[in-house]
C-alpha cells in the first residue's frame, strides 16, 4: 500500500507543478519583453542624444566657418567695398548649405546658414545657423547669432592721451587710456591703461603708475578695479571715412546734407527737435573764444534723414532733442582750411532711454562745451573727437564771473578723445574752472546698437549667440 501512496503523491506534485511553471515562465517572458523594450528604448534615446549632440556640433561649425569666411570676405574693405559686397551676392543670403565628411568621405554632418545683411550705416550682420546629423536628419539644433565690429562707442570714455579724472567725478562704464590715467573720482567699472609700467605724469611732476590715484583708499576709487597693461586702441583707426558719410548724406541716399555757407559764416546751428525735424540756420556772428552764437539767420526745418546721417562741411553748434531716432551727425571740412568742430552750450536729450533714441556726434576736430553753458548741462550723446578732444577751455572770473564756475555736466552715452578730455580745471588742488560735478555714465544700448556710421574696430567678433528653442 505504501508505494501507492508514494506514486499519487507524485503525480500530485506533477500537477501542481506544471501550472507554476507557466505561471513563472509568463512572468519571466513579460519581464524580459519589458526589459528589451525599455532597453530598445534606451538605446533609440541614446541615439536621438547622439544625433542632437552632432547637430548641434554641426550648428557650431557652421557658424565658426561663416565668421572666418566674413572675416577673410570684409575685413581691411572700404566702406563702400563693403557695400558693393552686400549688394551683390553675398554668403548665407538667402542661405548656404554645407556638408562635413569623415576621412573616408562618407558624409556625417549638414548645416544651413542664413544671414540678415546689416541695416544701411550698421556692422551688426544677424546669423541662424541650422545643424543636422545625416542619419536623422530630422533632428536639428538651430543657433542664432550676432556678429559685428567692436564700435568705439562701448567705453564710457577712450582716450588715447594722459588723462586725470578729479574728484567730483562719477563714472559708469568702462574707462580706458592709451597713457597714464589720474583717477581721483569713483568709477563704477574698471578701468585701463596701456602703460606697461610708469609714466610721467605733467600734473605732479613726477612718474606715476599705469593707473593711479591720490587718494588713500584705493578700493574707494576703483569699485570694479584697475588694469595695466593692457593692448592699446589704435586712434589711427578711428579715422571717419568722411567722405563716404558725405556720400551717404546725400538726398538720394536717405541722408541730409548740409555743404559749407562760406563768407563770414561761423558755421551752422542745428537744433533737434521730437517731433521728427532739424531747424538748421546760419551762424553769421559768433565768438570762437566763448562758442558763443551772436547773430544767425536763414532758419529751415528739415525732416530728419531715414538712414539717419546728417553731414555738415561746417562747425556745428547744436542742441535740442529727439525721439524713437537713431541718428548721426558729422561735422567735418573736405576742402582743407581749418578743421570742424562741434559746440554744446545747451542740453541734447533723449525722449526714450531705452535703446529707441541713439546719438552719435562726431567731430573732425574737437567736441567743446562754451563759456555760457547749461549750469546743469546734459548731453545724451556718444561724442567722437577725431583728432581733438572733448572738453571744455579753461575760463576765468575776468571771463565772466557768472559762467566760469559751472555746477554739473552729465553725459548719458560715450566719450572717445583723441586729446587730453575735460570738463573742469583745477589750480593748485582747488577747482577753479569748469563743472564742479561731471556724471559719465555709460549708455548700455551703444554696445550693441551704436550709431549709424560711426566708426568701429576692424575686426568682426560673435558678441552674442544663443540656441533657438
């Protein structure tokens, strides 16, 4: 009977058996399938990552090769060759397609290249550069970016002359000398030399550092710093292409030109207004002592240029203000004789300081504020001295008790001076000329927006880029 007993047993556990197994081998069969799946999948995902990393490394050697290509296409180009290259058939415009092979030809990578030419009077060229992986070409990685030249309008003051900032001045913005900088004030960002050790400095007498100031606590002085050296700007650079404003200037070319009045002429007073206008007249009686207008005539109204150029063979006085305008004004005299100058005896404002209003004054020679200036004198401009400097002359209580003591200067925008800048005088440690307060406060919308046609740097750089989401 017992080995009865034994054998049921065994065919119970038979049975029992059989439907475990099924069970457990379902389970095994749906965990494998589900790990296949998740690793298929993880597998594809690795791919897509790959694919999109590659587009991207596609995007960026698409830009990297359109930025050498403008290098070699437009630097060390006239102005107007510059132009003849836009007119035509220039790279990227509407679009260039380009391919990269391994070293066995087989092609990897793709790139489309699309440029926005800049506006008329403009370095900024916009770039979208769209890359791929050939074998999903489906995923792209797109990059948008700006190229342009360093403007000289991107410090809040450039000299390439010995320069001293007293104390009651306040700068914003970047400071920077090719020679030695005295700096009593507070500057708010750092400022440069691009002395290697020492120079002399005429004020003291003696040799003084790259950067320097007279005050005891330096970290009062330089809140953001100081530096030297550093590589000098070259000045020789910034020589306007005078001429090619002037043909710029011309009616047919959305400018406003204005030709030398000639005679007893001082020059021309331009007052800007916000409703979109200059009022232009002669200045037929003048001092060049005070920058003084005595007399003027001929007064006309002119609607302010679409490519935002005015060109003047003449001095120019000029005051007033504008509003949503980009805009230029160039003083310069083609013909020989003296060189032109721009005056400022009264504000020039801006109605907008959000990047809509931008102005640019440049002179072939100096940048003067007159003897009866403004007491508290603003000017929303970037100023450009050719070969003179911006500044205000040195004037005594014999020149006129009333105006030779001024209290504030503020000038929202920038300064480039060839010669030695200021707006005060000091006579053994007194201030005894001038403006007592002078606020240089740097206008961020020039890095990126500056006037148009005014000068800039050579050499093109990416300043901005960013990955289109």
């Amino acid at each position: 009977m017992l080995p009865k007993k034994t054998n049921d047993f065994n065919k119970k556990k038979k049975g029992m058996l059989i439907p475990f197994v099924l069970v457990f081998g379902g389970i095994l069969s749906l965990i494998l399938v589900g790990l296949l799946s998740y690793i298929a999948l993880r597998y594809e995902h690795s791919l897509r990552q790959t694919s999109k990393s590659k587009a991207l490394q596609a995007a960026e050697a698409g830009l990297n090769y359109y930025h050498w290509y403008v290098i070699h296409a437009l630097e060390g180009k006239s102005a107007a060759q510059i132009d003849a290259y836009w007119a035509g058939t220039p790279l990227g415009v509407p679009f260039y397609e380009n391919q990269i092979s391994d070293s066995e030809g087989e092609t990897m990578l793709g790139y489309r290249v699309e440029v926005t030419p800049p506006d008329v009077g403009s370095m900024i060229i916009m770039v979208e550069v769209t890359g791929w992986d050939t074998k999903r070409p489906n995923l792209t990685r797109t990059l948008k970016a700006r190229l342009r030249k360093p403007s000289w309008s991107e410090y809040s003051v450039i000299a390439n002359d010995i320069m001293r900032f007293g104390t009651g001045t306040e700068t914003w913005g970047p400071i920077h000398s090719n020679n030695g900088v005295h700096y009593d004030g507070v500057a708010h960002n750092v400022v440069t030399s691009s002395i290697v050790d020492t120079y002399w400095d005429p004020d003291y007498g003696r040799w003084k550092p790259g950067v320097w100031t007279a005050l005891g606590d330096e970290s009062t002085v330089f809140l953001a710093g100081k530096e030297y050296p550093v590589p000098s700007k070259d000045f020789n650079k910034i020589t306007v292409d005078f001429s090619k404003m002037k043909e710029e200037s011309q009616p047919a070319n959305g400018g406003l030109y204005f030709s030398n009045p000639g005679g007893t002429s001082c020059g021309l007073h331009f007052t800007l207004s916000s409703l979109g206008t200059v009022m232009a007249s002669n200045v037929t009686s003048c001092s060049f002592d005070t920058y003084e207008i005595y007399d003027e005539t001929d007064f006309h109204s002119y609607t302010l240029p679409t490519n935002g150029l005015i060109f003047a063979e003449s001095n120019l006085w000029i005051d007033g203000s504008i509003n949503n305008k980009h805009l230029t004004i160039a003083a310069a005299k083609l013909s020989g004789g003296s060189l032109a100058n721009i005056y400022i005896n009264n504000d020039i404002l801006y109605s907008n300081h959000d990047g809509k209003d931008i102005l640019g004054l440049i002179a072939q020679n100096n940048v003067t504020v007159g003897l009866k200036s403004d007491d508290q004198l603003i000017i929303d401009a970037a100023l450009v001295a050719q070969t003179g400097r911006v500044g205000r002359d040195y004037y005594t209580y014999t020149d006129d008790p009333s105006y030779y003591l001024r209290s504030t200067i503020t000038v929202n925008g920038a300064i480039a001076t060839n010669r030695r800048y200021g707006f005060a005088w000091v006579c053994g440690g007194t201030h005894c000329s001038g403006y007592t307060n002078r606020n240089i406060i740097y206008d961020n919308n020039l890095l990126y927006y500056p006037p148009p046609f005014f000068p800039t740097g050579d050499h093109y750089s990416i300043d901005l880029w960013e990955e289109e989401q």
